[in-house]
C-alpha cells in the first residue's frame, strides 16, 4: 500500500514525504478521523504578557483547530474521502465548525452535540519569534464516549485508515483502536498532547503507526531522547508492545521511520522496497512540527 505521509503545521502549511509500507491488501479507501474540535483563540503579539501584565497591540485570529479536526480537513483537502466523529458544543463554536467541516466535504454524520459541555476551545499567544504559549478547554471533547463510537460503528467498519489524537478520553480512543483493528483498519495514533500516563497495552497493541515526537516518545517509553540512537532505544521499546510502524519527529534533527525490521533516518533511502522516502521535508516544517505535530495518512 502506497501512503503519503502529511505533517501538518497548520490548515494552511503542508509537508509531505511518500513511503511505501508492505500492509496487506486492503480495497476499501474511506478513511475515519476520531478526535478533537476546537475552536483556536489566537492573538499574536510583541512578547508574551509577564504574570499580572495586559500586552496591547496584538493582532486576533479566531481559527477552526483541534488534532482531530486538522487531521480531518487535511486528508479531505488532499482528496480524501474522510468522515469525522468528534463532539461540539451546543454553541455558535459547534455550529460554525460543522459548517467549515461540511464546506471541507468532510462526512459530518458522526459529529455529534453535547448538551452538557461547551465546544472545545484553545487559546493561544503568539510572540514576535513564532513561539507560542497554549491553554485549552477540551470542554464537549472529553464527552465523546464509547456509545459515540458505537454509533459509528458502520464508518468504522468500512474505513482503510482510522486515525486518532489524545485529546479525547482515553478510554475512548482504546475502544476506537480495538473496533477499528477488529475490521482490518490500519490503525494510526498521534500520541499528542504528551500522556501523562503510561499508555494502555490494549491501545498499542491495536496499533499499526504510532507517530511521536521527541516529548512524547520519551513520556511513553520512560526514556530520555536526545538523539537518533536513544530514539531508536526508545523506538524498540514501542515495537514490543505490538506497534508495527513508528514514525518520530526529532524537530531539527529529522524524522527516523521504523517498519517491519528497517530502522532509518527519513532523510535516506532506504532501497529493499520497505520503505521509500521520496522526498525531504522543508526544515522549517523539521524546526515547528515538535509545537504542530499534527499528522496524518491517506490512501
């Protein structure tokens, strides 16, 4: 099976490099993104404001967000035939989300509405350098409950790829990962934000690429990751627990693909046809993809 690889910065600002994993044979080509909506609240300004301080001047951008919904509007926008199961608020937040999410052809059938949490919500600083400091509300993500998945079940079922985020329960994603790979979906974790607990051996084992970066490799497998050999140390560690294929993002220093029994630097080519790398990613995606680590596959 032929994969592009999509590391997204933002909705806007796309990398892609191409690689070709030996999968089984799979004809069925929608693809079932469960995850996170959010509403970004951004302000971009000077310098961050010191604690009691009001920074004036800063310029205001109010964005549709979340790991799940940038996954979803990404493969849609590349020409994926993607549906999204996630929970909004019943609020103006969840009504303009569907609606960018519909313009996007993104299949809404499965967003559902929480009577009981408002939509997600994130805002974020941003300084002069691009750094930027983040506070989310996960409000009526953290509704999105197992009988939401069961609902889901028939996109499930028919879905090639299923890709999930940790910004939903995380009792939930394990149930979504175990339905998916029950059906023979490639299952694909973003394990982002960094967990703050060791992750579920049921959840692992039901997943085919796990995609880190350096925070989050180093939170899941309790190892200090510095550079390409204590990623791979690290990168052993995940494969044990069932996990066919990691992908880690080490920020300036590359992106190491690990599938079957090959392990290299994304950079290389590696020429036996497990995996061919096509082409080398912009450094600046190298350099911001650690803050943005929002990634996602497609047929």
């Amino acid at each position: 099976m032929y994969i592009p690889i999509i590391l997204i910065v933002s909705y806007t600002r796309i990398a892609k490099i191409n690689v070709t994993f030996k999968f089984m044979s799979n004809t069925k080509k929608k693809i079932v993104v469960i995850g996170s909506s959010n509403t970004d609240m951004v302000i971009k300004s000077d310098r961050f404001p010191k604690p009691g301080e009001t920074v004036l001047g800063g310029e205001f951008l109010m964005n549709p967000g979340g790991k799940g919904a940038n996954q979803a509007v990404a493969v849609a926008r590349l020409g994926g035939d993607v549906s999204f199961v996630c929970k909004v608020g019943a609020d103006m937040f969840g009504k303009e989300a569907i609606a960018k999410y519909s313009e996007d052809h993104i299949n809404v059938d499965h967003v559902s509405v929480s009577s009981e949490q408002p939509s997600g919500v994130a805002l974020i600083n941003i300084d002069h350098e691009g750094e930027n400091c983040i506070s989310v509300a996960s409000g009526s993500n953290y509704c999105l409950s197992e009988e939401d998945i069961n609902r889901a079940e028939p996109i499930i079922k028919n879905a090639a790829i299923v890709l999930l985020q940790l910004e939903i329960p995380i009792f939930t994603v394990t149930y979504a990962a175990r339905m998916a790979k029950q059906y023979g979906a490639i299952v694909v974790l973003n394990p982002a934000p960094a967990p703050t607990e060791t992750l579920p051996s049921e959840l692992l084992s039901n997943v085919d690429v796990i995609i880190p970066n350096s925070t989050e490799i180093e939170t899941i497998t309790k190892r200090c990751v510095t550079d390409l050999k204590s990623a791979q140390d690290a990168i052993g560690e995940i494969i044990s627990k069932g996990v066919k294929t990691v992908i880690v993002t080490l920020g300036s220093e590359g992106t190491i693909v690990f599938h079957g029994v090959a392990m290299v630097p994304a950079a290389w080519l590696f020429i036996d046809g497990l995996i061919s790398i096509q082409e080398r990613l912009p450094g600046d995606c190298r350099k911001r993809v650690s803050l943005r680590n929002l990634i996602s596959l497609i047929t």
